[in-house]
C-alpha cells in the first residue's frame, strides 16, 4: 500500500486483518475546503515556529517496533504495522522519530536544538468481528532539545499560547489549559511502591471511584485518595492543598513557580489553566510536565494540543548528552479544521475577463497585482463576449466575482 505522505490529506479509515493484509475502505472523496484549511493551519503554524528560531525536520513515516517496544512508548497492539521481512510499522507519533534523528545525523549539532515538524501519525483500535480500524491523523508540532535554561515550559508554552492565537479560532472557542506533572502522580503514590501502585494508579488516571471504593486499604488512606481524585482547579490554590496534604517540597515549588509566570500571559490570551494532579498522558513517553489544551463549544471538550518532557526519551538515544533533556507539543490539525475562521481571502476567488485579446497583457498584470494581495484569481484567456457567458464561466471555475479588464 502506498501510503499518503502529504499533509493536506483529510483523515481517513484503513482496515487491517489479523494477517495484516491492508485494505482501503470508507474512502471519503477529497474534499476541497478541508484541503485549503490544513494548508492554511500548517502555514500559519509554521510562520509562528520560524519566527521563535526554530528549523523543519521531516521524521520517517516508518519505525522500527522495536524501538517503540524498548521505551514502552505504545501499546505495541496499537501499532500499525506493515508487510516486511523487519518488524516496522507506520509512526504513531513524532517525537521518537525526532529525538532518534537527533543522536545520529545532528548529533554535532549546537544545542539547544529548536526543531518543528508536520505530517500524518497513525493511531489503531479494535473493530468489529477482530477486525481492526485505523485512523490517519494530521499533526504540526515542535520539540526543544538540549537546554541549560532550567524551565524550558516557558519557552514552549508561549509558542503554544502564541500559535493558537494566531490560528483565529472562532469567536465561541473558550480555551482551557491542562497541565500536570508525573512527578505529582509519584508524589501521591509513593507509599504504594510495594504495595498496589499500578492498580492504584489506573483508577487515579481514569477517575475510577467505583474501584478506589473496593480498594482493600484502610479509611484514611481511602478518603485522602478521593479528595485527591477530584482535585483540580485554579494551579494557586491547588498546590496550596497539595502543600498541606504533603508539605512543602521540591516539586510543587518548581510548579508554582512555573504558574506564577505563564498566569499573565494566559490571561492575555483568554485562557484559563488549571492544574490536575491525576492527569497523566496515553503514550508512556514523558516524565515531567504534561498539557493539553483543550477548546470548549458547545460543551463539547475538544483536544486541539498536547504535549510534555520527555528527559529520558533524549538520554535513552544518546546517553553522552551533556544536557539530555526534551520537551514539545503536537497540534491536532484534524481538530482544529472546523474551529477556525477561514482567511477572508481565502473565500474570495476571482474570475477575471475580458471583451478583446489585446487586453491579455494588461489582464496579466491585474492578475499579478490581485495575487501579491493573497487574493485568489483565475485569468481567462479567451475573450468573453456577453454577461450570459460570464455567468457561465463564473459558475464552471467557481468563481466569487469578475473583474472585466478594459
């Protein structure tokens, strides 16, 4: 099968066997208007990441499983892999394409490395009767590699905050900010080191009350568990309750930190943060902070970005890194499709004519002049003799307006 490089395709489904044997299905036909609004995520996206310093890579679009497989990174069910005499399969996400890139051909490269990317990632579920259904999902991203600086959020969340504002969402896109730490999740479950802590953990991820209420320790520990099930919120007054549950420490004293200085620029840009102490990603691939930004319409919860640290992803690569740390975000391209405003220019499409060939030069420049305006126009060269024809074409190249040239 050969499978879609571009970046502008629309998402669509592939069914796989258990003998992996690929076929196409639910193709949908391409539809123009999707295309021209991933091609206008992607540019806006990538004039915001040029402008903070940061240069494209183009991961491969096929890994090696058992690379995913050493850094437990996936669910290796959930890969999708392909016909070859290697274990390989389609990439179910950027980062470790990225960071293995970094520790062969930029290895020699000055750090801290500022990278951005864009492309499709391939996500599997389990479907009906075995058979199992994929998903191609466009994304835009970038990672920041090899720093000194000791809160490299700051950096990343700005860019963050700065590309989404860019992208003009629409007016009813209320925007949330997740954000967490794994060191907060050990921090609660340290004392179940020995003792339960995966199952303990799961029902913490998954909000599971039913199953903390059958957990088979005593009251006090129970109770403590549930407050800190729920506990989310303004970041101040979250890690207010966390210092008195556990004291001051380390951790939460970086995060405090870390809120007090993005607060303003959130506000800035109509965001509301919150911390949540018990979110923790799908892929095993950070340690550190984690976020997700989400947009609220309609009361529908959307995932638009997500992202968090991944130190020992970077070490795992190159253990001679002499600063071995990683941080970025992905963006949904997918998401994002139907919640910005499309470009005004992008809805004009001009269809320009003219009554005589002798004014084909002329109607050549206004053309030039129309597209150094951004503004889309199709030139017909041959003259037009009528309204009723104009009409016509107009109709036929799906045209907004004509310009006569005379």
């Amino acid at each position: 099968m050969n499978c879609p490089k571009s970046p502008h395709l629309i998402p669509s489904y592939i069914l796989i066997n258990k003998l992996h044997i690929y076929k196409m299905t639910n193709i949908k036909e391409f539809n123009l208007l999707d295309v021209r609004k991933n091609s206008q995520i992607i540019s806006t996206l990538n004039k915001v990441y040029k402008l903070w310093g940061y240069e494209e890579v183009a991961p491969s679009l096929i890994n090696k499983i058992e690379i995913l497989k050493a850094r437990e990174v996936i669910n290796q069910n959930e890969l999708v892999s392909i016909v070859s005499n290697k274990a390989l399969c389609l990439r179910p996400e950027m980062t470790t394409s990225i960071v293995k890139l970094i520790s062969t051909r930029l290895i020699n490269k000055k750090r801290p490395l500022r990278l951005f990317n864009h492309g499709t990632i391939f996500e599997k579920k389990e479907g009906y009767k075995n058979v199992e259904l994929f998903k191609e999902r466009i994304q835009s991203g970038i990672e920041l590699i090899g720093y000194k600086n000791k809160y490299p959020e700051i950096e990343v969340f700005k860019i963050l905050f700065d590309a989404i504002d860019k992208l003009m969402l629409k007016d009813d896109c209320k925007l949330k900010f997740l954000v967490s730490s794994t060191t907060i999740m050990d921090l609660i479950l340290d004392k179940y080191l020995n003792n339960k802590y995966e199952k303990i953990k799961k029902i913490m991820i998954n909000l599971d009350h039913d199953n903390l209420n059958k957990l088979d320790i005593n009251k006090t520990e129970k109770d403590l568990l549930k407050d800190l099930l729920y506990l989310r919120g303004e970041p101040t007054k979250v890690i207010s309750d966390l210092i008195d549950i556990f004291g001051n420490n380390k951790v939460l004293d970086e995060l405090k930190f870390l809120f007090n200085t993005i607060n303003p620029w959130a506000k800035k840009y109509g965001i509301d943060i919150q911390l949540d102490p018990t979110f923790q990603p799908h892929l095993n691939l950070y340690k550190g902070t984690v976020f997700q930004m989400i947009c609220v319409k309609d009361n529908e919860k959307i995932i638009i970005a997500k992202g968090g640290r991944y130190d020992e992803l970077v070490e795992y690569f190159n253990p001679k890194e002499s600063s071995a740390n990683g941080l970025g975000f992905s963006i949904s391209v997918d998401n994002l499709r139907n919640l910005i405003k499309e470009e005004n220019n992008l809805k004009r499409k001009i269809l320009i004519l003219m009554k005589e060939k002798e004014l084909l030069s002329k109607a050549i420049l206004e053309q030039k002049k129309l597209h150094d305006k951004g503004i889309i126009s199709i030139l017909e060269t041959i003259p037009c003799i009528n309204k009723e024809q104009a009409k016509s074409l107009m109709e036929e190249n799906k045209c907004t307006d004509i310009h006569w040239v005379d």
